[in-house]
C-alpha cells in the first residue's frame, strides 16, 4: 500500500466519524430543547392556571422549532 492511499482512507473515515457526531448531536440537541421547553410550560401552566391555553400554543411553536432544528441537522449529515 502507498503512502497516498493511506492517507486518503484516514481522510475518509475521519470525515464519516464527523458525520456520525452529527447525526448524534442532532438527535441530542433537540432532545434535550424539547424537554426544556415542555418542562418550563408545565411550570408556567401550574403557577397560572388560566393562562394555560396560551402557554400551551407557545410550548407547541417551540416545539415544532426545535424539531426543525433536528432536521436540518439530519438533512446536513447527508449532504456532508
């Protein structure tokens, strides 16, 4: 085996390890978004009861903000 040869096949693994770390941050990242942003609803809804309705709508936008941010990522490790 060259020495080129070698050198080309660590480029490529090195570029597949960075997409898994992608695929991982991307299914973590949200994750953890998503229960931030439940958690602190379901505090906003105890401490005021009647503004449960509003919270909750808000909690649902940051919700589907947060999972697009899960795609993007998803759709990024793909095209890299």
């Amino acid at each position: 085996m060259s020495l080129a040869y070698l050198a080309q096949e660590a480029v490529e693994t090195t570029a597949k390890g960075y997409g898994a770390i992608g695929y991982g941050l991307a299914a973590i990242g949200p994750g953890v978004g998503i229960g931030i942003v439940v958690g602190k609803a379901i505090e906003g809804m105890v401490r005021q009861p009647e503004m449960a309705g509003q919270v909750r709508t808000t909690m649902f936008l940051g919700i589907a903000f947060t999972e697009a941010l899960a795609l993007i990522g998803l759709v990024a490790g793909f095209i890299f």
